[in-house]
C-alpha cells in the first residue's frame, strides 16, 4: 500500500487512488490475511490491486462501480467470456442436484469422452484440479514407465509452481543460474535446460541424459513470450520418438484455446502426453492429463507392469467443473470462439503497434493466436507480418523482466481508461468486440500520456 508516500508515480498513482477508493478499503483489510494481500503472485499490484464484483462477457465491474474491458479471461481460463449463459446454467443446474457425491457420476465419463473426441491422442485420461496437478503427474508416470529420471524443459517454459519443474520458469537467463529458494539441489539436478526453439540442444542433451521426458509449452516459453511454431514442435516429435523419448506437450494453455483441439491440431501432431487445464473446466477449477495408453495404464490397478502411480485427489472431476467443462467445449467444438478470440487480438496487435509508430514510443505488439503481447524499450525492426517476432526471436531479449515502477504505473493508466491488462500480456475471447477494441486503443494512447507526464516513457 503506498500511505503518504507515492511507490508508482505521481500522476498516476494519485488518479488511481482518487478512482478506486473502495478497492483501496479493501486491499488494507487484505494485507492483514494474506502475504502482500493477494491470493496469486500475478494479481499483486501498486499501489493496490482492483477488486472485482461481477463480469458478464467481456467485461467485469470493480467494487467502485467502474465498467472494465478484461484481458485477464480468468487468467486464460475464459475463452467464451465470463458468464457465458451455457456454463452458467450448466453449473446452476448441477449445484441443485450434488456439488460433490464422493462417487463417480456420469458427467465426469461425457466430459471425458468429450475431451478425446477433440483431442484424439488422448487414449486414457485422468482430470485432476489444476494444470500443475496434471504436469506433476505426467512427469511422475513418464519416469515410472521409462525407468529414468531426467526431464528436458526448455528456458522460459512454466509448467506449474511444483519444485519438480519450477527451475528456469523465469527470466533472469543470463547467468544460466536457475536455483530457487526452498527447490533442493537434488531435485533440481534432475531438470535440464535448453534454449528454447534449439533442436541440436535438445539432441545434444537427450544424448547426454537419456531423459525420460521432454516438456514444451504449447505456445512457446511463459505464454508465447518466446513464440513456438509448428515446424519446430513436428521435427520436436520426430526427435523424440527416434530417441525413445516421451514427448509431454502442455496444453494447459493452448489446449481449446488455439483451436478446438489444441496446438497438437495445429501442428498435426500426437504427443505421447498432453497436460490440460483453464479452458477446459469452463473458468471452473480443473485440469486432466491424457495421452498413451500403455503410458496412462499405470494408473491402473493391477496394471500389467505390477507398478501403479498413485492419485488420490479430493476434487479430481468434480461434477461442477465437469458440468463447466462440458458446457464450455461445446460450444468451443466447432472452432468458431477460437477463431473469433485469434482474429480479434490480431486486431488489437495491428492497431497498437500503428499507435506506437504514431506515438514515437519504442513499444511493440505481438504474439499468436488469441495473445496479444507487449514487449517495451523495444529497439528491434518493426512488424511487417503476422508471424512477426521481435529481437528476430532472441529469446534472452525477448524473455525478460521490465522495470518495475514501469510494470505497475502501465496497468495502473490503462486502469484508468477502463482496461485491466495481464501484466504485458491481454487474453482474447470470443466475447470481445469491436467497441472493445476501440476502447483499449484509446485507453493505450492515453496510458502513454500518463506515463509520459510521470516521465516513465520518452
């Protein structure tokens, strides 16, 4: 909380403090509970972060009343938008029958069957609460059904906040120093980094582990900061399989949110195992892990190899999420949400980077399918198509961390004018429409003045 003292800068900070008055009330209450007064590292913010009463679409509704365009989508989670009526309805109708029976219940096998319909590779699946459940588990059984232990990660790449894979989820890169407080060295010795997009790296590191796996996000290193092609992830598949490697791609992101079936679609590939959360529980908690079925079969009681990985899990496809989850890919099955959500941030990419060649600022948009990413104190060429990357795909340039002070003033500004960005990064549904867009291009323009009069922008 900045008190008497300004922590983000003067205009801004005093504007924000002026408009958000009850979030403020309720952020001091917050900071006697919970670490910084948050609930998730992400929604930390100076001076405070905004509290939110209701959403409906593409937009949600502060404590203090003020209408907001949200590119936050539930952390990723809300591709159709918030309250969609399909999922409200679904979920109303299950609370009133059983919202936890400790039993299996039908809805969990359609939301199953409903999952490897879209996605084929997945032969066997098990649903679990969160993305980092399912990535904590795919590790787990590709060590059991190799018989090795070293996972190959690329830098940048998140797959949950478990010790297992935790190591290089962030920038700093370039002291190749990963160690993490409370993750002990024998632990992250298992893990192997390589650069991202490096096809030799990753032979040379096969040949020299024999791992049991190799991880890749579906979109490219921490959201697509660092963004994969299909090219790169078909010779990745090739790779592995010639080396009798597991090939573990995490759709926690992608998955349903690029294309009905994932990136794997995409790309026309089959990973051995496919991790998968946010989208496919409908804003719901929920994740799944699917893939292989002599590779899920050691989930299986009296399976043939006598070894079985155990998985409790108090919540595993509770009838909510799966009534959530059902709802939502039904409505994303035809493809047309993801192709609206993709079409409309390319919009926005087009529209922003015209602003900041007309605003002389050194800031650029880009990013694939439904993300739009902002990279600033950019000094690289400039867009000329949609498959543009900044720094020509440097990922130690592109992968870093701002200045602070910067970071919080720019969502505080576009605050201001109406927009609640994720960090650099804003999430598309298919519910954002053109008086949507129209807005966040204006809250941005006036976000650079702001910054400008506080002298964080030249």
């Amino acid at each position: 909380m900045s008190g008497a003292g300004q922590t983000v800068s003067g205009t801004i900070e005093s504007q924000f403090q002026d408009r958000f008055p009850n979030s403020r009330r309720l952020a001091e209450q917050a900071r006697t509970l919970f670490p910084s007064g948050v609930t998730h590292d992400g929604r930390w913010l100076e001076p405070f972060p905004i509290y939110v009463d209701h959403a409906s679409g593409s937009r949600k509704v502060d404590v203090d009343g003020t209408e907001i365009v949200d590119y936050w989508a539930g952390h990723g989670a809300l591709l159709l938008g918030h309250s969609h009526p399909d999922v409200v309805a679904a979920v109303q109708q299950q609370a009133a029958k059983a919202t936890h029976p400790g039993a299996c219940h039908a809805l969990e096998i359609a939301w199953g069957e409903l999952v490897r319909e879209l996605v084929p590779s997945c032969e066997r699946l098990r649903f679990t609460s969160s993305g980092t459940e399912a990535t904590l588990m795919a590790l787990r059984l590709a060590r059991m059904f190799s018989g090795r232990t070293k996972v190959i990660k690329f830098a940048g790449c998140f797959h949950g906040w478990h010790d297992l894979l935790s190591p290089a989820s962030a920038p700093p890169h370039e002291t190749g120093d990963y160690s993490l407080p409370g993750v002990p060295d024998g632990i992250a010795d298992d893990v192997v980094i390589v650069p991202p997009n490096d096809l030799a790296a990753v032979a040379r590191a096969i040949e020299e582990h024999d791992p049991a796996c190799v991880f890749l996000e579906g979109n490219g290193p921490r959201w697509g900061t660092v963004p994969v092609r299909p090219p790169f992830v078909q010779e990745l598949r090739k790779l592995t399989r010639s080396r009798d490697v597991l090939f573990v791609l995490d759709e926690v992101i992608t998955g349903f949110r690029v294309a009905p079936g994932g990136f794997q679609a995409i790309c026309g590939i089959q990973p051995d195992l496919t991790t998968m959360a946010k989208v496919l529980a409908g804003g719901l908690p929920g994740g799944c892990l699917g893939g292989r079925a002599d590779v899920m079969s050691l989930l299986e009681f009296d399976n043939p190899r006598g070894i079985k990985m155990k998985h409790p899990g108090t919540y595993n496809a509770n009838p909510l999420s799966a009534a959530a989850g059902i709802a939502a890919l039904n409505v994303i099955r035809d493809g047309s949400a993801c192709e609206q959500a993709s079409s409309t941030a390319a919009e926005i990419r087009s529209r922003l980077n015209e602003l900041f060649a007309r605003r002389d600022v050194n800031w650029v948009a880009y990013g694939d399918y439904s993300v739009v990413k902002i990279h600033p104190e950019y000094d690289g060429p400039r867009p000329d198509s949609a498959d543009f990357i900044p720094w020509n795909g440097d990922w130690k340039k592109l992968d870093r961390t701002f200045d602070r002070r910067l970071s919080h003033a720019f969502r505080c500004a576009l605050l201001l004018g109406g927009v609640d960005w994720m960090g650099w990064n804003g999430n598309l549904t298919a519910a954002h429409s053109a008086a949507d867009v129209e807005q966040t291009v204006l809250a941005f323009d006036q976000a650079l003045d702001l910054l400008r009069a506080d002298g964080l922008v030249d």
